[in-house]
C-alpha cells in the first residue's frame, strides 16, 4: 500500500515537472496538475510539491541522468544525504552546481548562503497581534521563535495543510515567512497613521500593516494587477480588516491618489534570488538582464512615490533579492537624487548581525531561516 502511495506520488510529480518551463513556472504547474486530481489526500499534495522542489534544488546534478523519473530519484538521493549530513557536499561542488555561474558578479556567494540553499524551507506564521502564545496552543506548536523581536511568529514543522485549518478561516493567523514579517516591523505604524502599501500583491504585507495599526487610521493598497487586488479583498475580509482601500495603481507618474502619507511602503518587484530556497527553479530562469531591468523599475517607483510622503513621514523600500543592483546600488542613486528632501531613517534593531546600517537591513536566508530580504528607510525632511 505504501509502495503504491509512493508510486503515485512520484508519478504526479514528474508529470509537473514535465509541464513546467521557462513560461510556466514549478509552482503554477503544481497548481494546475493538483488541481485536476480530486481524489489527493493532503499528505500526499505535500509530497508531490516537496519532491518538485527537490528536483530543482538539485537540478545541476543530475544532468548525466537520462528521463524524469531517474533524476527524480537521484534528486531525493541528493537530498537525503544532504539533510544527514551537509558536509557530505563538499562547498566547491555547491559553488559549481547551486546557483549560476553569473550570481557571484552580483552578490557575496557565502558558504552559508549556499548550505542554506539546500535546505528545506520553513513554514513560518503570523499570529493576529498579541494572541501567539494561545494560537500555539490552539495548534499545537511544539516551537516558537523565541525572541522579543517578532512577538507573533510562529514556526509550523507538522504535515498539516494549514490553509484549511479553523483557525485560518477565522483570520487568527497568516502564512507569511519571517523576513516579510521583518518589513511591517520596521516600517512600524502607528495606529491612526495614514500608510500606503504601493506594490501591495495580494496583501501579506498589506495585512501584517494594519494589524500593526490596531485596525485603526487608514491604509491604501495598490497594486497594478486586478486580480492581485480581487485576492487582496477576499484576504481582508477573512482577516476582518477594515481600514483600508485598494485601487489600481500602474507604477507610473501618475498617482493614485493627491494624499500625503506618515509612510509609504514600496515592497518592489524583483528578482526574487532572495527565495531561491523556497523557489529553487528560479535559480535556471532568473538572468542578469531581469535584474538591470528590475533595478531600474525599483528606482522608478521611488522617484514616483517620493512626493506622497508627508514632511516627516518614513518611505521603507523592501525587496526579496540580494543583488547589489537592486539593494545598496537602489539606494545610493535615491540618496544622489532626493538629498534635499530626504534623509536615511535609523530603522528598530530587531536582528543583530548580517550586512546592515542604520538604515539599511540586509537578512540573508540563513540569518532567520526564511527568504533573504533587503530593508531601507528614509525620513522626509520637515520644511524650516
């Protein structure tokens, strides 16, 4: 019976990966292929993804393998090993094999950095504001990130689907992994504050704002897809957020709305080299024109955005990537253009340790064990 369910598993797994592409990446071919299958139990939907993303965390070395299905089985060989031992890979065949050849023109390539790569992603939660320590109980979490930096996150290890748990549906919690977390916390609003959330997706940042805002003042999401924002609706409603708006916003010079804001976050499209744990087929898509061409629209939409932050309120620009052209570099050329109006913005000392200034947070993936995330804040100088 085992055998079988093992079989089954492995079956629907190569046929995702066989369905997977450049233009269609591993997470939308899972959903497509799942989606077909009524009769999955959850365990085995949990499988079938935990061994796609095997397979491409691995993906270099099993080039020498002929057809799907074998290098499907070195790949769960690989990791195995791995996860028994990290030392049985030696750090000059992860340097080789584990990222791109041009990744190191961009980033420091840390021993680290490359483990942390091969490791299996955690799941992380946040509990609503204040309610972490019963939410752990609800759910019977053996572990929680004990530190007084992130009072709401959780650490989930079980094999339960949590989207489906009652809780969930109660808007007691989100999934939402740690360095996200980091962003709200160090954008830190106040309740009654005015805040806009420019690049809002489906609202996981959106969400951690308002809790942060105690529900009160009032916050604007917007984001350039519609469908982002039609998610973004039913994500409030189930989370009982009421104080903010969403409208369609491009990117472009034309804003939204003549408000000035206390904050305005810009959680900005990126490469996403930040999440190549979680996301390891990225690793063969992802090229350095993406991100010369990422770091120009990143640039852009502060420029745009600038003028909205009141005299005195904060701009915090957030992005899941590593580059040096999307991080440091991003800022510099803020810093040249807006030094009349703006100064760097000393951000809360939540993490210790990393790449960081006052102003600046650089968390790489091994830092929390989460995704690798970039932070920067300004203030708007108040006129004399």
């Amino acid at each position: 019976m085992l055998r079988a369910v093992i079989h089954r598993v492995h079956e629907i797994a190569a046929e995702v990966i066989r369905q997977t592409g450049r233009d269609k990446p591993a997470d939308a071919a899972l959903r497509e292929v799942l989606k077909q299958i009524k009769d999955l139990a959850p365990f085995d939907a949990t499988e079938i993804a935990r061994t796609v993303f095997i397979y491409y965390r691995w993906h270099v070395w099993l080039r020498d393998e002929r057809g799907v299905e074998s290098k499907m089985r070195l790949a769960l060989r690989l990791d195995e090993r791995f996860r028994s031992n990290e030392a049985s890979v030696p750090l000059a065949e992860l340097r080789e094999k584990a990222v791109p050849a041009w990744t190191a023109e961009q980033i420091k390539v840390s021993d680290d950095w490359l483990r942390s790569l091969q490791r299996q992603p955690k799941l992380w939660l946040r509990a609503k504001r204040g309610t972490a320590e019963v939410l752990a109980e609800k759910l019977r979490l053996e572990r929680t990130l004990a530190t007084p930096g992130f009072p709401d996150a959780l650490l989930f290890e079980g094999e339960e689907d949590m989207f489906k748990t009652p809780e969930f549906h109660a808007g007691e919690f989100e999934i939402q992994d740690i360095a996200s977390q980091v962003v709200g916390l160090l954008c830190d609003p106040q309740p009654g504050e005015t805040w806009w959330d420019t690049c809002a997706g489906e609202g996981g940042k959106t969400l951690h704002l308002s809790d942060l805002m105690q529900n009160k003042g009032l916050l604007w999401a917007s984001d350039r897809a519609a469908w982002r924002l039609q998610k973004l609706k039913r994500r409030t409603g189930r989370a009982k957020v009421f104080n903010y708006r969403s409208i369609f916003w491009d990117g472009g010079k034309k804003l939204p709305t003549k408000t000035k804001f206390d904050g305005v976050l810009v959680d900005a499209p990126c490469s996403g080299i930040g999440t190549w744990q979680r996301n390891p087929q990225a690793r063969w898509t992802t090229t350095p024109n993406d991100v010369s061409e990422l770091a120009a629209i990143q640039k852009n939409l502060l420029a745009n955005v600038a003028p909205s932050v009141k005299p005195g309120g904060k701009l915090i620009f957030s992005v899941c990537t590593l580059t040096r052209a999307e991080t440091t570099e991003v800022v510099e050329d803020f810093n040249e253009k807006f030094v009349a109006e703006f100064e760097p913005l000393p951000l809360p000392v939540i993490i210790s340790g990393g790449q960081q200034t006052a102003a600046t947070k650089m968390i790489w993936p091994q830092d929390l064990g989460g995704n690798g995330m970039f932070i920067a804040g300004w203030r708007r100088k108040k006129v004399a």
